[in-house]
C-alpha cells in the first residue's frame, strides 16, 4: 500500500519548473536549455531538452533555442517563423541572443 506521506518524483517537480520558467518567457525573447537549467538550478540542458520534448507542447517551446541561437532541430522553420511575428531579433537561421535572451531576473 502506497504511503500518503511519500512526496512526488523529483522528476514531475523538475518538469513543472522548467514548464513554469517556459511559460513566463515573454514574446520576442528567448532563452536557451543552459540558461532555463541554470535558473532553475537543477540539471542541465538535455534535462531540459528531455522536459521540452516530452512535456513542451503546451507552451511556447519556440522561445527555447540552442546555445548557438539555433532553435530546436526538426521545428527550426516553424520556430523561426513564430518568432520573427514576435519580432524576435534573427539574423539568417539564428536568433540574436545578444538582443532577444530574456533574464527573467531582471525583469
């Protein structure tokens, strides 16, 4: 029989903060898997790349880029495409981070 004291799987609270952190980025900014692992403050980027690709549907997983200003393989034309009707800064295939990464500490 289940103890009602156990608390949830780390992994379930690590899923809800990295969705968490996805859904406040606002539009036109982004943030890449390093920069949502380290705010979190738990694991790292393909932790986070996990989260998005299993979890990520239903937030804006078009604001998580690569390090390289690339955004995620495979959905790079529509993740470009919603962020330059964001007016997202984007030079070529790659988003500017030097303009559009978003602190959320400093907001």
């Amino acid at each position: 029989m289940p103890d009602r004291g156990v608390e949830p799987p780390a992994e379930d609270d690590y899923t809800e903060l990295v969705l968490a952190v996805v859904e406040r980025i606002p539009p036109g900014r982004v943030m890449t898997y390093g920069d949502i692992a380290e705010y979190v403050g738990r694991g790292g980027p393909r932790q986070v790349g996990t989260v998005m690709s299993r979890s990520g549907a239903g937030v804006p997983w078009w604001r998580v880029i690569r390090a390289d200003g690339h955004p995620v393989r495979g959905l790079e034309d529509r993740a470009l495409d919603r962020l330059a009707a964001e007016g997202c800064a984007i030079s070529g295939d790659r988003i500017r981070l030097s303009v559009a990464r978003w602190n959320p500490g400093a907001d």
